[in-house]
C-alpha cells in the first residue's frame, strides 16, 4: 500500500514527504535517502561530541527502544556520565525517552536519524555490535512468556550479525510458541495461561509461512555450516513442527515420516523430551485414523518412558490419551480410573491449574465423553461445562472448540437444540480463528440439523458441505459415520419436506439407505451407539 509505505518512510515528517513524494514524481526508487535529505540529517548531528557519536552508534543498532542499562553495560561509561550525554542528545532533539515501562530506555526521534548513524558504521563494526547485544540479550532471558519479546531481537540481531544458527534457534523457539498454542490440541500454557500475549490463532496460512521461512533458514545454515549437535537438535524441533502440521492437516503420510525421523534423532542424542512429544503425535494420528494398534504402542512406550525418568507432566498426559485410548476400546471403568489419575497427577505438580489447565479440561472432557456414549446427557454436560470453564480467559484454541462441539452434541441428543445452537456457535466462532480441523466437521454437521429446524434450507447446504470438507480432509471414521448419519436425517425429512427437497436433491441423490448403511459401516467401530441406533430406525422405515 502506497499511502502505509510513505507513512512508514517518513513517519509524518513534512519534509521528508516532500521529498518522497518528488521522487515519485521523477520515477526514482522509493527510497528517500537522496543528497538533500543526507545534508539535512547531517546537519542534525553538528556540535554532537565524541561521546556522544558513541552512545548513538551503539544505539543504531537496535531497531526500536535501547534500555540505559544496555546502553551503559555495552558502552562501559558511567551511568551518570551517559545520562549527561543522553540529556543532550534529548535537548537536540535526536533522541527522546520511550514509554518502555519495563525499564528506562531512549529512541530515536526519527527512523531516518538511526538509520543515517547506523549506515555510516563500517559492516564489520555493526556485525561486532549485533553480536554483542545478540548475547547480551540472551542473558536476560527468563524461560517464561515474557522471553516472547526477545525472541524478535535476539533474531534480528544474530540475523545481522550472520549468526544463521542462532537465529534459527530462536526463529524456531518464536514459531513453536505460535504454532504450540495452535496446533497442540491441549497446549502447555506459559504463566497464568491469559490471553496477554496477543491471543495468536494463525490461519492455515500463516502457520504454513512460519514453516516454510524456517525451512528456507535451514537451506542457508547446511550451506554454510557443518552439522553439529546444535544443528541436530533445531532440526528435530523443526521436524516435530512440520510433521505436526502435516498430521493435523490429515497429511498423514507426509507427517508421519518426519515425526518417526524425529522420535529416531532424538533417542540417538538422548533427547527425550523431543521424543515423548514425537510418540504424542503419533498417537494423535492414531485418535484421528482410529488406528487402535497404533494409539495402544505409542501410549505404552511413552508412559513408561515417562515413568523411568519421572517427568510428571508427561506421565499426566499419557495417562489421558491411555484413558482415550480405554474409552475407544469400550473399557469405561478403566478409562475413568486412569483419567482422575491423570487429574490428580497434573494438580500434584506446582501452577499445574495455570500451566496444564488445558490437559486437567481435556480430562473432565473424556469423563463427560463416557457419560454421553451411556446417553447420560446431562451429567456429560457437567463435565463439558467444566472443561470449558478452565478455557475461560485462557487463549482460545482448538481445545475450546472441541469442548463446545461435545458439549452441544450431548445438548442436541439431549432435546436441547437452543443450548445446543450456543455451544456449536461458538465452536465455530473459535474454529474460524484457527486453522484446526479437528471436530469441526461434526460442529458444521449438527449445525446443519439446527439450521433446517429453523428453516435457512440454503445456509443448512453451505454447512454440510463444509462438513463433509472437514470430515473428509481429516479421515476420521467416527466424524465421517456421524456425517452420514446426518445425511440420511435430511433424507428421511425431504421425503414429507418439498422445500427442503428442493435446496438438497442436487446434493443428497443417494438412497437414504445407502446413506443409513455407509454410516453404520462407519460408526460400529466408535462408541456412540446412540447415532448407529437412530440410523438403523430410518432402515426399519426403509423396509416398512
């Protein structure tokens, strides 16, 4: 955009928009650096003293705020005596006081100022530089959320300074605390869990361009640099990002494959927690295929491993998928056993309702998943209310969604299609942020059902179509069975329904047994009797 750039460029300046706009005139570059603005900004800088051009070299390094202790410890000056060179630096108006409220810290008063300073230093000044304040910043480093305002200049910095490794490193740290909270159906939250660091659900979009800027990063760094166990270790992380991706995509065979080349350098440098999550995704894969065999090795192997090295966390979370893994397999008694487990686990740890409050949901979600496929639907609704209380002013990710999706199938198998609306409404609202897939076809498909009962017959088509899209893209039986079994719904209904035949004959051709017949062929293998019951009623009704 034209009008951004101009402002961007020239940040107000009366002048400096003059000069940009004739240089657009005379079809130059647009870059306003030209002769006359070089004067100007020289200019500024007469009766500057030594000192000074020192502190406002150091300072050109940085592309935003400087902290005066930053300043003071790269500088080696005396506090005092910088403070008397910054106050007249601030009185020529060069640089001025930011509002960087974490510490005291000054900027320029112009991009244009800085970036006249910094050009004017030799290359291999500013890379000394860069370093210096690269590693520096790196001190300050706390391991909580707010070391999220670092990552950006510790990339910047090394990127400058033609530190590849290290800016690969924190580029893939800034990229996983993204892509973790939004492609991690239960993230791990970072302190409180609140939404104070910008709320990030990425689209498909996005998240693809996070991975493929790292991978071009990857290119340059094996161009440049031998392989060493550092460059092993960012190479894991980054194929657990990008096979993760791949996986919650319904890429499976892409996924996969990275995930297991994963897992197998990470055991080679007894990298273990890189491994757990490698097995964590292919139980994933296994919940999303219902590949059985699949889930049950891949729980087994993580949790003893977790076991033997007593890492809490990770034994909570393998407890839950074993107690997924014993409500597919129909075993209720046992899976309810191991998720109160897995509860008590996860609040034994310290800041475990902060930290891990999305798993302790997760887990009250699966209890209220064994109360729904008994078809006790409102004692489930209990335990999805108290799943998605615990989300509640956390950052709304897919785990939010998939608790109101349950939460209003139990509503709408209950007779309670207004609460029901509510919870699949906001659903998709969360849905729509991200770029899950996971249970939305199922949120589109019962909201298909509602949206007939109201009569919107058109909007009630988009809806399915979107949810065969998703049920078919992720490959999950069970989403794929109950789409079906929503199917041969409508079909039933258009029999006595001319409207409603008219909007979805083109759609709906089939027989409604053949649709009755592929959503049972589906469904059998799930636990949710209750649909495979309705579906065999419309074939009794088939053969009446």
């Amino acid at each position: 955009n034209m009008y951004e750039k101009i402002y961007q460029e020239t940040e107000g300046n009366t002048f400096f928009i003059v000069e940009y706009i004739n240089s657009l005139r005379e079809n130059r570059e647009m870059d306003i650096m030209t002769a006359r603005i070089n004067d100007i900004l020289k200019s500024r800088f007469i009766g500057v003293s030594e000192d000074g051009f020192k502190i406002l070299n150091i300072a050109s390094i940085f592309f935003d705020y400087i902290s005066i202790d930053i300043l003071a410890e790269i500088s080696g000056m005396d506090k005092l005596k910088l403070l008397d060179i910054l106050d007249d630096l601030m009185k020529r108006f060069i640089i001025k006081e930011s509002n960087n409220k974490l510490s005291p810290s000054i900027m320029f008063t112009h991009q244009k100022l800085r970036e006249f300073i910094y050009n004017k230093q030799s290359t291999s000044r500013r890379q000394i530089l860069h370093d210096r304040i690269g590693r520096i910043l790196e001190n300050n480093l706390t391991g909580d959320n707010r070391d999220i305002a670092l990552y950006p200049k510790l990339i910047y910095h090394f990127s400058k300074c033609g530190d590849i490794e290290s800016a690969l490193k924190y580029n893939i740290k800034l990229a996983n605390f993204y892509l973790d909270i939004n492609h991690e159906l239960f993230p791990i939250l970072y302190e409180n869990g609140e939404k104070n660091v910008s709320n990030p659900c990425l689209s498909n979009d996005d998240s693809y361009k996070y991975i493929n800027n790292i991978e071009e990063q990857f290119k340059k760094l094996r161009k440049t640099q031998p392989y060493t166990k550092v460059t092993a270790k960012l190479e894991i992380a980054f194929y657990h990002m990008k096979g993760r991706y791949f996986i919650r995509q319904g890429q499976y065979e892409k996924g996969i494959q990275l995930i297991k080349a994963m897992i197998d350098n990470s055991l080679r440098i007894g990298d273990i927690n890189y491994a757990l999550k490698g097995y964590r995704q292919l139980i994933f894969y296994g919940i999303q295929t219902r590949d059985m065999r699949a889930m049950k090795d891949n729980v087994e192997i993580g949790l003893n491993m977790a076991k033997e090295h007593g890492l809490s966390a990770d034994i909570g979370m393998f407890l839950r998928l074993y107690g997924l893994y014993k409500i597919m397999n129909k075993e209720y008694v046992y899976a309810e056993e191991l998720l109160k487990q897995c509860i008590n686990k996860f609040l034994s740890i310290d800041d475990s309702k902060d930290r891990y409050c999305m798993h302790i949901a997760a887990a009250y979600s699966y209890l209220g998943d064994i109360r729904r496929y008994n078809m006790r639907f409102q004692r489930s609704l209990e335990y999805y209310d108290k799943a998605i209380s615990l989300c509640e002013n956390k950052i709304e990710g897919s785990s939010l969604a998939i608790f109101c999706t349950r939460a209003g199938q139990a509503a709408y198998d209950a007779g309670d299609y207004i609460r029901a609306k509510d919870y699949f409404l906001r659903a998709i609202q969360v849905y729509n942020k991200s770029d899950s897939i996971w249970g939305r076809g199922i949120a589109e498909g019962y909201m298909t059902l509602i949206l007939i009962t109201e009569g919107y017959y058109k909007k009630a088509l988009e809806s399915l179509k979107r949810a065969d899209e998703y049920s078919r893209k992720i490959k999950n039986p069970y989403e794929i069975g109950l789409i079906f079994r929503i199917k041969a719904e409508i079909k039933y209904k258009m029999e006595t329904n001319k409207e409603l035949r008219k909007v979805f004959s083109g759609y709906l051709c089939q027989d409604l047994l053949i649709y009755c017949e592929k959503g049972i062929r589906y469904l059998e293998s799930s636990n949710d009797e209750y649909q495979v019951d309705i579906l065999k009623l419309f074939m009794d009704r088939c053969y009446a």
